[in-house]
C-alpha cells in the first residue's frame, strides 16, 4: 500500500499544477519522496507513510495465527474447539505445548454426554480449559461435532476464535509513523508535508486531531465538579513543553486510501500552527485545517471532492 500511496500523492501534487520530483536528498543526505515544485522554484518536500493496526496488534495477531495452524495439526474424530484469546506474552507461544495440554483433556470428555446436554440448551455443561504458558493465557472449550461429521480427522482442531477485547487507540497508530517521519530529516531548507494513510480497521478522520494535538481528556475539579475538555501533550506537534516538531509544515491525512476508494477519498490538509516554515494555503483544492491557536479552534476550509479532483465518477471503479 505504501508504493499507492506515493502515486496517489504524486498525482494529486500535479492536479495542483505543481511539479513533482522523485527522491530528493534532505541536508542529512537522506532521501524523501518528493520535492513539490512550483513554477519552477522548489515549494516543499513531501514524505508519505502508511498507518495501519499498532506494531504491537501487528505482532500479536501474527503470532496467534501461527499458534492456531499448529494446535490445528491435534486431530479428533469427535471435538473440535473454541479457542478465546485472553493474554499475550511476550515471546511465541508454544503449539506443541498447546496440543500436549489438550490431548487428554479431550480423551476425558465423554461426546454422548456433551452433545445431549447441548442439544437440550444447557451451554453451561461445556468444561473451560486454561492454557497458560510464559505469559499466554488461551481458553479453550470443547464442543462434540455433529454426529455425520463424527471419525473425520482432518477438520482443523480450533473451529471457533475468539479475540480478546482491545482498546483501540488508532490516533496513536498514526501518531507513531508519525513521530519517525517528523525526526528522521532533522532541519530542512523548505516546508514539510507528511502524508499519512490510515488504513486500520478504526481509523477515521476525527482520529487525526488526537495524533496532531494530542488525545482528548476532561479535567474535573473536585471542589465544584466542573468539566472542563482539555488534551494530553502527546501529540505530533504538542508535547509535554508545548509546540514541538515545528519542522513539520502540514500533514496530509488520507483515510482508508486504496486503489478502489480514490473516488471516495478525500484528502484533508491539516496545517501547523506553529511551523518554522509555514505552507501557503491559498492554491489548495483539497479541504483544509486551520488551528487559530488563539482561539483554540479548528477552521475548516471545504475542498473538492476525491472524485472530483480525478474527474471520476463517485461508484468509480463499479462492481464489475
């Protein structure tokens, strides 16, 4: 996704009539993906990222997908389990371990007994399985297979997963990519636009504010019980001493962009009030953000549709 998005935001740079040139060299001698040209005269250097799921969700579901092919490698002729995912550790769990521990869990329940007592609704007769191994923690429950399915070995052993439930944080997602673009150039002789694509399940464009500003919180106080909305110094371009990343001119945020969605993308431009070196914004089409940071208000400034920018039409590609 990462090579789409560099097209995406090459092309999108030249509907705006200006010029595009690949792989510029920052002062460190490192490269970025495009310096943006006008008239001739450079205008600004453009990195673009990809934000999906955290690198820890990343990690996680990798290795739970590894350890549920090698408990399926355990066959039964009469069960198959529900496997709920509780607790990762912090190195891969052990499938050969897994299959060790219910091997003759599953030879002690009887599948008469189990597939009366389910039939007849009583959901509570299924024994739970703990399985903890450095860290893990996986809770298994057998459940009889249907009796025509009965003596057929190699049907995968985890019928059923379950996820555990997780805190989504996706302005930390982004913040994170992030984080690494705004400090991997050091000091730069032009504006700076970062472009992130949000790609992860829960990523929308409300998200971003938290990345950029930091995530929002409610302060009380005890004496009156007065709600006052307010934000952590955790974002991109506000830190625990104030305004930081000043390098970084704007952030182009693109929500769930992918070769089937242009037409239904639509691009925001989301500028720092606190830039050492400002980006122009009079000769966008997009939509903008304008923080008054006196004020403590976002301006939106409405652009031009993603299908109108391409001159697509809005079912573009079709169903076909």
């Amino acid at each position: 996704m990462g090579a789409f998005t560099e097209l995406y935001c090459a092309t999108l740079l030249k509907r705006h009539d200006l010029g595009v040139q690949p792989h510029t060299l920052s002062p460190k001698g490192k490269k970025l993906d495009f310096l943006a040209t006008r008239d001739a005269r450079p205008a600004f250097v453009l990195e673009c990222v990809t934000a999906g799921d955290s690198d820890v969700e990343v990690w996680e579901n990798k290795l739970i997908r590894n350890f549920y092919d090698a408990v399926n490698r355990l066959q039964h002729a009469d069960f198959f389990v529900i496997a709920q995912f509780i607790q990762a550790g912090n190195r891969p769990p052990s499938g050969r371990r897994a299959r060790d521990f219910l091997q003759p869990l599953l030879a002690s329940v009887d599948w008469q007994s189990l597939w009366t007592a389910l039939s007849s609704g009583n959901e509570g007769s299924i024994p739970q399985w703990v399985w903890q191994y450095d860290g893990w923690q996986i809770h298994f429950r057998p459940i009889p297979k249907a009796p025509e399915l009965r003596g057929i070995a190699d049907i995968n052993m985890v019928g059923i997963q379950m996820d555990r439930v997780r805190l989504s944080q996706p302005g930390k997602a982004w913040l994170d990519p992030l984080l690494r673009k705004a400090s991997r150039y050091g000091k730069l002789d032009l504006p700076y636009m970062i472009a992130i694509n949000g790609v992860g399940m829960f990523h929308r464009n409300q998200n971003i504010v938290d990345a950029l500003f930091g995530q929002h919180a409610v302060n009380i106080d005890l004496r009156t019980g007065r709600a006052t909305p307010t934000r952590h110094p955790n974002g991109l371009w506000v830190g625990p001493k104030g305004p930081r990343y000043r390098r970084v001119s704007a952030v182009l945020f693109l929500e769930h962009l992918t070769p089937w969605s242009v037409a239904k993308c639509n691009p925001g431009l989301w500028h720092n009030p606190w830039a050492n070196k400002r980006l122009e914004d009079d000769s966008w089409l997009i939509t903008q953000h304008i923080l008054n940071a006196a004020a403590n208000k976002i301006t939106e400034r409405e652009g031009r549709m993603g299908a109108d920018l391409f001159g697509l039409e809005l079912s573009w590609p079709g169903d076909d």
